[in-house]
C-alpha cells in the first residue's frame, strides 16, 4: 500500500465543514473554561465538540450520545481503579485493558469502545482520578457535544439532496445511452470486441445505481432533525420513486445486453423483430430522459420530446430458426421495462 494512498482521501471534505469543526471546537473550549474554571484546560469538551461536528444532524446527535457514553463509561471504570490500586503506571495499562473488555462485553460500537478506552487513560493519566474530577469531566463532554450539536445546527444545516438528485441524473442518463447503444448494435453486424465493450459498458450500470443509492441514503440521513427539511422533502421523494423505478431498469438493460452477447450470430440483424426491437429501445432511451426531466433533474437533450414514446404498440413478426430464444429475452426484458417507466410518465 502506497503510504500517501494510506492518508490522503479521494475527496475532501466540505470547507464548510472544516469551518464549523473549527468554531465548535473553539466555542466548547472557551465555555467549558467560562462554566468550569478550575481543573485542567478542557480537552474533553474540544475533543467531544470537534467529533459531533458530523455531516447530519441526525448523526451529530448520534455522535454525541455515543461520546458522553463512553467518557461516562471509561470515567467510571477509571475512577473505580484509580480509587482501588492508585494511579501508578500500570494502572494506567490495565484501565485501557479493563475498559476495552468492557465495552466488548456491553456489546459497544467500535467509536464508543475506542472512547472508553481513551477516556479511562486520560483520566488516570492526568492523575486526578477523584469522584469530582470524573463528574466534571463527564460534564464537560456533555458540554462539548452540546455545542457540537448546536453549531452543527445553526451554521447552515447540512442538505445533501442535490448530490442525490445528480447521481440520478448519472444514472438515467447512462441507463439511455446503453439502451440506445445496444439498439444500434441490434442493427448492425457486431465483432466479438465490439460485443464485449458493450457488455462491459453496461455493467458499469450496476455501481452507478449502488452510488444514487448510497446518495439517496445521504441526502434521507441529512432531513433527519434539521429544520430546512420541510422545503426539501417533496423534491427527495420525487428523487426515491424515480430511483425506485430504474433500479430495476438497471437490471433488464443488462439482461438484453447480455443476452445479446450469449446468442448473437450474424444473421440476427437482419430479423425484422430485432430491428422494431432495436426502436423500442430508442423511445425507452427517450422516456428515461422524459422521466428525469419531469423529476427536475440536470440538464436533458433538447430533442428530448414531452411525450412519452413507448405508448405506440409494438407487433412481431416471427423470428427464423434460432433467433427465438434471443428475441424472446429481449422482448420479456422489453415488457418489463414498458412497465416500469411509462405508467408514472403517463401521469406525469
């Protein structure tokens, strides 16, 4: 592993975020000297501010909680030891040791173990392990984490529905393009290259649709207790059905192409079904950039009409010989695909 690969992320986070990190940090620190002027400077308040500091508010509030657990866990199981066998070195080891077994036993999340352990070195290792020095600096993490919280919620709420709401746009428009790719090699003579960078592209749906989802997960996580939600609401769940609705898109597109793949020979081009088959998917190609443009997503080619074309009928001619058992699967994968964007077109 490269060491620079180890440390370096493939995307920083948000200014913003580095910012309000910064001012909660700051802000915990001066209040917990303000409210507690005596003991030790307030790291615990910092460290809990900077942690809570998170991309949601809803997983702010969960860092939090989990924060003052731990501190309030690795405090007690500190003071107890310190109270105990005093506060010599090793004493320091065995709180870590204790605390970690502790929370593997109580069947904590790996952050609040972590904190556990951290906070129960801390407090011996500072050497104040007394009842009022363990209630102060419980009380000075539950201070941090507030403010945490509180700058976290003033300083512009986080939203994360446009990043969702561009990765369907991603989707949808690459969901098209295969389509229309995989109509025009219906069309014509195909070398077995040609076959595989088809078949190759395609799978490239499949992360795709992971990442709107992942999106979608973000964007629902950052609604959660924040009070711009409201003005939002509406435009994610226009984003979830749309998502719901070529999720399974997804799917059928790569089952043509790969069926495609499997049962091609050169004389299926020139089957009549395969041909109407090959403009079915062109008028899917169509309704798909239809349906983002009636969610509102990015940019949609002008040419793009505000008809949906898959409403036209569709009639077959019999295939010959072999060619049964492709236009077949391509057919049923066409059948669901007609069901799932054109009803909601419709109406829309």
């Amino acid at each position: 592993m490269k060491v620079m690969a180890a440390i370096r992320a493939q995307r920083r986070s948000p200014l913003l975020h580095i910012v309000k990190s910064a001012v909660a940090t700051l802000a915990a620190w001066l209040v917990a000297l303000i409210l507690i002027p005596s003991g030790p400077p307030p790291v615990f308040a910092a460290i809990a501010a900077l942690l809570v500091v998170q991309p949601s508010l809803n997983q702010s509030l969960l860092k939090g909680v989990e924060r003052s657990i731990g501190v309030l866990v690795g405090v007690i199981i500190a003071s107890l030891l310190a109270l105990l066998l005093g506060s010599a070195p090793w004493v320091v080891l065995l709180a870590i040791v204790v605390a970690l077994i502790g929370s593997w036993a109580l069947k904590m999340t790996p952050a609040t173990t972590n904190q556990v352990g951290i906070s129960a070195m801390l407090v011996i290792a500072l050497g104040a392990a007394t009842p009022d020095y363990a209630l102060m600096r419980v009380v000075e993490t539950a201070l941090g984490a507030l403010i945490g919280f509180a700058v976290n919620l003033i300083l512009v709420p986080p939203i994360a529905v446009a990043p969702a709401h561009a990765k369907l746009d991603v989707l949808g428009a690459e969901i098209a393009a295969t389509m229309e790719r995989l109509a025009s090699a219906l069309e014509e003579p195909q070398t077995r290259a040609q076959r595989e960078e088809l078949l190759l592209t395609a799978r490239l749906l499949r992360p795709m649709r992971e990442q709107a989802e992942s999106a979608l997960d973000d964007a629902t996580d950052t609604l959660a207790l924040n009070p711009r939600s409201r003005r939002h609401r509406g435009e994610l769940d226009e984003v979830r059905a749309l998502l719901e609705r070529l999720s399974p898109v997804v799917t059928q597109v790569l089952g043509m192409t790969r069926a495609f793949y499997d049962r091609y020979d050169d004389d299926v081009s020139r089957e009549t079904a395969v041909i109407g088959i090959a403009e079915q998917l062109r008028r899917a190609a169509h309704d798909v950039r239809l349906a983002l443009r009636q969610t509102g997503t990015a940019a949609v080619p002008a040419e793009t009409t505000t008809l949906p074309a898959l409403t036209r009928p569709y009639t077959i001619t019999a295939p010959t010989g072999d060619h049964w058992i492709l236009i077949g699967a391509l057919l049923e994968d066409l059948r669901r695909i007609h069901e799932e964007i054109t009803e909601d077109i419709a109406k829309g």
